[in-house]
C-alpha cells in the first residue's frame, strides 16, 4: 500500500460552493475556510489583514504604521514580483488587491505580516510579551471575472476614501449609484 503524502490530505475537504475561493479570516474558525488557500496566477485576489486592535493601540491610520505598512508593501511587492493593483490602510486591517504567481504571493503574505509585526512590537531586540498583533489569518479571496473585478476595486476604493474622511453609510454594500462610482474615482 501506498503512503498519500500531506498535500494530497488536504484535498479532502469539503469546501460549501460559496467558499471555494475564500480562504483565513474568520472562516478558519468554521469547517468553510480549513481547505488549502485558492490562489491563482491569472486572477486577482483580494487580500485583506486584520489587525488585533489591543496589540495596535492607536491604529494602522497612525503615521508611523501608516509608513511602516506602506513601505513593507512597496519593498515585498517588489522583491517578491507581486503587483499591488490597489490598497487601502484602515485603522483595524488592510486591504490589497494584488496579482501574482502562487509561491510569490504565499511568501508575500507570510514576509508582509511577520516583518510588521515584529518591527511593531520590537521582537527583534526582545521577547515580545503582549497580545498577537494579527487578529486572524490573512483572508484572500480569488476574483473570478470583470464584473466581482469592479466590485471589488470599487470597495477597495471606497474603503481608502471613507478613510480619508468620506462619510461612512450602511447601505454602501448594497450598491453605489452612477454618480457616487464616478466620484470615488475623481
């Protein structure tokens, strides 16, 4: 008989159609999102980081961790040849829309958040004691066609101008009509 080896043990999960191409956040704490991270060379992938609010006490908006994430996306994009199409900073997490090959973007997430944390709590000259600095896993979600693209980049957009002083609405989800869409982009 034959030995299966560990990458093929992950295929065995069942994974609810809704999910197939989400992955981290909160899902890991459900059955939904214990699968094997989809990825994908083609298509883009929205990548969002949340961080732990007590660990990050005065935000991502902050200007040195403002700095801080802005220059580790810059440098690890570039070393890792991964295209950052858009990105927001929010206090308490991080959108991305990115594109790239599979191991390029794994290490990218992995190098992104572990260089942030550890310049943020100083791990390099100390143990850290405190609270993780990231609340979950990384949540990525593979884009498949134009019209989740749009979606997606509009939010991705949204999020950057309520950020910068837009006034937040609850029913932003359900739909921005013509003339909101226009201005988000001027």
């Amino acid at each position: 008989m034959m030995k299966q080896s560990k990458q093929q043990t992950f295929s065995g999960f069942k994974v609810h159609w809704k999910h197939r191409h989400c992955h981290g956040g909160i899902l890991r704490k459900s059955s939904k999102g214990r699968g094997a991270r989809p990825l994908s060379s083609k298509d883009p992938l929205h990548i969002v980081f949340k961080v732990n609010k007590t660990a990050v006490k005065k935000g991502l908006r902050q200007p040195r961790n403002f700095s801080l994430m802005n220059s580790l996306l810059k440098k690890y994009s570039w070393k890792f040849g991964v295209k950052i199409e858009q990105f927001s900073v929010q206090t308490d997490h991080v959108h991305l829309l990115v594109r790239g090959k599979r191991i390029q973007l794994q290490s990218f997430f992995r190098v992104v958040a572990g260089q942030f944390a550890q310049v943020l709590t100083d791990t390099f000259s100390r143990k850290h004691e405190g609270d993780k600095v990231w609340m979950y896993r990384p949540f990525s979600r593979v884009i498949k066609g134009y019209k989740a693209y749009r979606i997606v980049r509009d939010y991705v957009r949204l999020n950057e101008r309520e950020a910068l002083g837009r006034p937040y609405s609850k029913t932003r989800l359900r739909g921005l009509s013509l003339e909101q869409l226009q201005e988000l982009w001027v």
